[in-house]
C-alpha cells in the first residue's frame, strides 16, 4: 500500500492547497533548470497573459468546462511566474499577494466581516466604491484599466458612475438616448465630416451599450456570441459553395444571400 492510500481522505479546500503547493515547487524547479523559463520577464510574459486570457475568455464563451479548467490553470500559472519573479527581484511574494487579496475583501466586504447593513447587490457596489475612495483612490473611474477592450471598459465605465447616481432611471430613458445619438450621427454623416462621424459614433455605441446593460445583456459576451455564429454560419456557407462547385468571388450578394439562408435554416 502506498503512502497515498494510507493517507485519510481530505477535503477539496486542502486538496487545492497541496496542488498550489506543489504548482509553486515546481515553478521553482523550473525557474531554476528550464532555459526558456529562466529568461523570462514581467515583460515578455505580458503578451502570453492577454493570449491566456482571451483563451479562457473564449471557453467561456462557448461553455466548454473543460476548456475552462484547461485555461484557468494556464493563467494561475502566469501568476505565479510573476510572483516568482517578483520574489527574486525582491519585491514580494506569493504569500504577500496571497495575503494582500484576502484583506482586500475582508476590508471591503464589512457587510461581512463588520457591522455593515446591505439590501441588496446595488448597496454592497456603493460601499466598494466607498471604501476604494477612502483608500485614496481620487476618482471612482480610477479602477478601469486604460488597456481594456473599449465594449468592456464602456460598461465598467457606466458602472463605475452609476455607483454615485450618475445614470439613467430606466431602460426607456436610455433608447430615447440612442434615438438621439442616431439623428447626430446622421447629421454628422450629411456633413461628410470623419472626425465627427467618428466622435457621433462612438456616442452611439455608448448609449447602446448603455442600453445593453439596462436590459441585463453584456455587450461584450452577446457580440461574442454573435461573432462565433457568423464564423459558424459563414464557414458552413463555404463548405455548401464547394460542395456545389460555385466560387464564392463570382457569386452576387443575392445568389450569397440565398445560400446564408439555405444554412440559417439548416441549424
């Protein structure tokens, strides 16, 4: 019988801190022994941390499980590594990120973990931006990375400001924005001027993921969505065209349009 087997058995929470234990041990082995990971930086990770990201992104997006756990561990690992590095640099540890992340809700949770009184979802988002104020933070957009995707960061953005009642009362309000939005950027367009074109645009998909959020749509996950369908369709529209030996640069719109319906109804 191994050591393993004799072994009582333990709880998933104890699991997870042997496997993250074991995760750190061999990060350091390789740290120390694999070339490629030896010559590695904060820097050069960076991109390969937007790709891991957007990887676990897309499993989600299509709700694949195990996909999902694939990319959930690709992106502990870079988190790791940076810990890693940082501790060689001397800046911290796994255990100071560990420990910083654990106070950090704590502190802003005291609903909690204090004497707080919530009501609802909408109080305990208040009280966040409350305590991220008195933290320093000097505005209650300071949060929202500069680099996120504009879709995203337009929503956190609104978010953000609806924290301090700076938003709409309801869904109606907010189309009679985008109608508005739509008659500037006619305007803007009978002008024929791009930079305004282009500014009255931008206001326009403002107000509509503004809408989007009223109507409890994430933007960002319905044009994911979206996209994947048109990749789906568009590709079954190509296999169709060659079954049939029709080239696709020679056909119409409308000969395309009846082969995009031919699939639409074959899904």
């Amino acid at each position: 019988m191994s050591i393993f087997e004799q072994m009582p058995p333990i709880d998933d929470k104890v699991s997870a801190s042997i496997a993250f234990a074991r995760l750190l041990r061999i990060m350091d082995e390789l740290r120390e022994k694999c070339p490629w990971d030896q010559k590695q930086t904060i820097d050069s990770l960076r991109s390969l941390t937007l790709e891991e990201t957007y990887e676990l992104a897309d499993a989600i997006t299509v709700g694949d499980w195990s996909a999902i756990r694939e990319e959930l561990g690709d992106l502990i690992l870079h988190l790791v590594f940076y810990s890693k590095i940082a501790l060689e640099q001397g800046a911290f540890s796994m255990s100071d990120v560990l420990t910083g992340i654990c106070e950090k809700l704590i502190k802003r949770h005291p609903h909690i973990y204090g004497d707080v009184k919530v009501n609802s979802e909408a109080d305990v988002k208040r009280n966040w931006e409350r305590i991220k104020l008195s933290e320093g933070k000097k505005s209650v957009l300071a949060g929202v990375p500069a680099s996120l995707p504009a879709l995203v960061k337009a929503v956190r953005l609104q978010e953000k400001a609806r924290q301090v009642g700076f938003d709409w009362d309801y869904a109606g309000q907010v189309l009679e924005k985008v109608r508005e939005e739509e008659a500037e950027l006619n305007e803007a367009l009978a002008k024929k001027d791009p930079a305004e074109t282009e500014a009255e645009f931008g206001d326009l998909l403002f107000a509509w993921v503004n809408y989007a959020r009223f109507i409890q749509v994430d933007p960002e996950s319905a044009l994911s969505r979206t996209n994947q369908k048109f990749i789906r369709r568009f590709q079954a529209l190509e296999a169709l065209a060659s079954e049939r030996s029709l080239d696709l640069h020679s056909m119409g719109l409308s000969e395309l349009d009846l082969l995009w319906e031919e699939v639409k109804r074959s899904e």
